[in-house]
C-alpha cells in the first residue's frame, strides 16, 4: 500500500501536502482491482456481491478542466472553465475529487473533460510525425520533378 501510494504521488509531481488524497485513491483503486487468491474476488464484490465497474479509473494528477456550476459570480467574458488536478474519486457519489487551481481548494465536481495524455509522450510523437510527414512531402515533391 505504501508503495503504490508514494509511486502515485512521485509520478504525479503533486507536493506531499496531498498525500490524504493519494491514500485515498490508492485505497479506492485496490479494493475495485485486487483479487484475493483464495476467493478469486475483489474486496468490492465481497462486499457488494457484484462485480466493480472501472470504467469511470482516471489517471491520478491528471490535468482536468471543470465546469464553474454558478459558484462564483462570474463577468460576461469571464471563463466558464477552470483548471484543476484530479486528486481521487468520492467514497460516497459518483463524483470526482479535484484540486482547483483558481480558488486553490479541493473540491468535488461531476462536469469534468480530463487530459490523461503523458505531454512529454505527446510531444516526442509530435516531433517524430512531424518530420515524418515532412519527409513524406519530399519524397512526393521528388517524384514531381
């Protein structure tokens, strides 16, 4: 538990003034994934006699961008989105609990688009088809002339 815990706050580059929430998280996620041996069930399907849905698993730290549900008062032109961090899920709803950058608080929203991309992954496939496609226009500009 604690290793899964620290991998999950080292990848995510988050401070350890969240590590409640990766706690959490990581507590949520192994009692929807790990399977006893003996039972060859989940801790979820004991518990609750079905099997879990996962398909809600986001990536921990991911950037996220909320919808501001009239909390704040905002201008004409203002933003209706803000950016935030996903932290875990709530162990009570079907809500997201998220870190958000503008009014700098935890809070738990519904309306949430995620970027789970790794950027850095992101940007070494831009580069690479980039210049694939570049080398894809020479060759047909060659056979042209």
């Amino acid at each position: 538990m604690e290793e899964i815990t620290r991998t999950l706050l080292n990848d995510s580059k988050l401070s350890k003034y969240f590590s409640t929430d990766v706690v959490n998280t990581s507590c949520y996620v192994l009692n929807h994934n790990l399977i006893r041996p003996t039972l060859k069930k989940t801790p979820y399907e004991l518990y609750k006699v079905r099997k879990p849905n996962i398909s809600h698993f986001k990536v921990f730290g991911c950037k996220c961008f909320v919808l501001n549900n009239g909390k704040d008062n905002l201008g004409k032109f203002d933003a209706k989105v803000g950016e935030g961090i996903f932290l875990g899920y709530s162990s009570h709803s079907h809500v997201y609990r998220v870190y958000n950058k503008r009014t700098m608080t935890v809070e738990k929203f519904v309306h949430i688009v995620f970027h789970e991309a790794n950027l850095e992954l992101q940007d070494v496939s831009k580069n690479s088809t980039d210049e694939e496609d570049s080398n894809e226009l020479l060759q047909q500009n060659n056979q042209l002339i």
